[in-house]
C-alpha cells in the first residue's frame, strides 16, 4: 500500500508540474486569440490572471486526471491488454474528460470576462474549432509525456536527458553500487513449469521488483533471462542502505504474495543477490539500438559474488569495500566468509553475507 501510495504521488507531481507549463504555454500562445477563434470579441483580461486560473488552476486539475488514469492503467490493465486496446481506451476516457472540463472552463471564462462561448448546448464540441485545437495540442502534449515517461523507464530516471545532451557520447568515469539479482534453483524450476509457465513467473517477479525500485532509488540496468542486475550512484545506494533494503524489501513483497505464486506455479520464488560498488566507465554504445554500457571490474566482480551464494548457502553478499561504506545500524548482521578466489579474478575479495537482524525482527514484530 505505501509503495503504490509513493508511485502514485511520484507520478502525480510529475503530471501537474508537465500539464502546469504546457497549458500556460498554450494560454501565452492563444492569449491575443481568445474570442477572436470563435466570437469575434476582444479580449483585454490581463495574461497573469489566464495564467494563474487557466495555467495553473488547469494544471492541478488536468494533471491529477491525467496521473489517476495513467496510475490505474499501469497496475491494473497494462500487464493485461495490448497496447493499441490500452490507446484506445485511453482516447475515450480523456476526450470525455476533456469535453467535462473544457465546458467547465469555458463557463468560468464567460462569468470573468462577459464572453458568449458555444458551450450550453449538447454536443456543442462537435463543431467547436477551438476545442479541436485543445485535443489535437492535448494529443502532442500526452505523445511527449509518454515519450519522456517511457525513456526514463528504459534507460532509467534522468539518464535519458544525459543522453539528449550527450553525455554519455565519451566514455565517463562514475562511482557506482551494481547488484546482481537471480533466481534461485531456477533451472529445477524452469525443468518443473516448462518454459511458458516459467516465463510467466519472471514476468511476475521483475513485475513486483518494478513496484519498488523507486522507493530505493534504483536504476535496472538491464535483464538477463531470470537474473536482473540493478544500479545506484554509489550516494545514493548508501543512503539509508538502499542497496541492502531493496533486497530484503523484494524478499518480504514475494512472502507477501505467497498464496498467489502457489497458487500459480505450486511455488514461491526466491532470489539470491550480490552487491558491489566502486568505480567504472559509462558511455552511450550502438547505432541501430542504443544503451548506456558500463565498463569496469565492478560489473565483473559484482556478477561473482553473487555466483558464490549457492556456495555459501547465503541469499544476500557484499564485498568488503562495500560493506566498510555503508551503515547498517543493527538492522542487519554481518557475517564474514574470508577472503574468496573469485572466478576470473587473481586477487582474493573479502566477502561478507549480509542477513536480517534477530533483534530487530522481533523489534518490528512487537511493535505491529
């Protein structure tokens, strides 16, 4: 519940302050014209006033219209339908709540400035030429929200306005925290479901792994079959043990919906991870499809930490450098293994698992 009530005030912010400018640049742009399209009546309203009711006051409401349908499209019907139906139903829904609104404002501008707009009679839209004008300048504004909104999610939040100035065109260094996120027993799994039913069920999982990454500030690099591999600025993956409170937090939301995986699959998934962090290269690969890539021996040694958690019996391993870094205030206990050979690798890691404090669980336990 609180992760959907995050999601939803994330995108409700984003709508309003979208919808907010674009409606005041369309008042600026229609301000001299207002009457002229429809009435032939002059208008001498000064602009602040448009703005402030018709710019901002339209912006709050459109934007809260706008961020409920989409919030409610994307949890409850996007993982079902097709995108053309999803288009569709989408058009229907934001046309009537265009004619409902547009007749609303229009009826708010006659009473300020003593203007006759066509807006009294059923179906006055029709034939309407500035309501036309609204929808289609609607229609680009929604292609260029959703256009911004879908590269964020492909490349991840902010990367993509890195990418626009070009960035990334240079190999740069950063400091980043990576975590390799894989199934456990996934191949016993996938002999036991088949190979549909077990897409089916990394559909599901990295499906609940979307719904919190944004409470951690993660970025998904990419997926690789059942394996997801997850990034932080190394600040920000420190910051209140996001990169360790992320895992624990996905573990928690799959117990959660225990009865609902057994009940599809006959099991519940679980996932064993490694994380890691120090610096590396980024820069913009491709020309045909193009994706930020990172280079550098914390990818590598990240992808085999977590391959020695099989080995160790353990869910969630750090190395030492990492480990030294962050603060986990006994929410979590340490435990060390020495230091590992790793595959590839000449030098040895320290490693470290990483569990969930007694204390602290029975701590939490008391106090629901």
């Amino acid at each position: 519940m609180k992760n959907n009530t995050l999601r939803f005030l994330r995108l409700l912010l984003s709508t309003i302050a979208f919808w907010t400018i674009a409606l005041s640049m369309f008042i600026i742009i229609r301000y001299f014209a207002i009457g002229e399209v429809e009435t032939g009546i002059e208008n001498d309203i000064p602009i602040v006033y448009w703005l402030f009711n018709f710019g901002i006051v339209s912006g709050v409401i459109v934007g809260t219209f706008y961020a409920f349908i989409e919030f409610l499209f994307d949890k409850y019907v996007s993982k079902y339908l097709a995108i053309g139906i999803i288009f569709i139903q989408k058009s229907v829904i934001y046309l009537f709540g265009l004619i409902v609104s547009i007749t609303f404002i229009s009826r708010k501008v006659e009473s300020y400035g003593d203007l006759d707009l066509p807006n009294d009679e059923v179906g006055w839209w029709v034939n309407s030429k500035i309501f036309w004008l609204i929808v289609v300048y609607f229609i680009i504004c929604s292609l260029i929200f959703s256009f911004i909104k879908i590269a964020n999610e492909k490349f991840g939040k902010g990367v993509f306005l890195k990418l626009l100035v070009g960035r990334y065109k240079r190999p740069r260094e950063e400091e980043r925290i990576f975590m390799f996120l894989d199934l456990q027993a996934s191949t016993s799994i996938a002999e036991q479901l088949g190979h549909y039913k077990y897409s089916e069920l990394i559909q599901d999982c990295f499906y609940d792994l979307n719904l919190i990454t944004p409470k951690y500030d993660a970025e998904i690099y990419q997926y690789v079959g059942d394996e997801a591999v997850l990034s932080w600025p190394y600040i920000k993956g420190l910051a209140n043990n996001n990169c360790v409170d992320l895992f624990y937090d996905f573990q928690q939301r799959l117990l959660k919906k225990e009865k609902t995986y057994m009940k599809k699959y006959g099991l519940l998934p679980k996932f064993k991870a490694g994380i890691h962090g120090g610096k590396l290269i980024v820069t913009e690969v491709g020309t045909i499809k193009k994706e930020i890539a990172y280079h550098g021996d914390v990818i590598n040694t990240t992808a085999r930490i977590q391959g020695e958690c099989n080995k160790y019996e353990e869910w969630l391993l750090a190395s030492e450098s990492l480990l030294n870094d962050l603060n986990l205030n006994g929410k979590f206990e340490t435990t060390t293994l020495g230091s590992i050979t790793l595959k590839g690798k000449e030098e040895k890691v320290p490693l470290y698992a990483i569990t969930k404090s007694s204390n602290f669980i029975r701590t939490s336990n008391k106090k629901k």
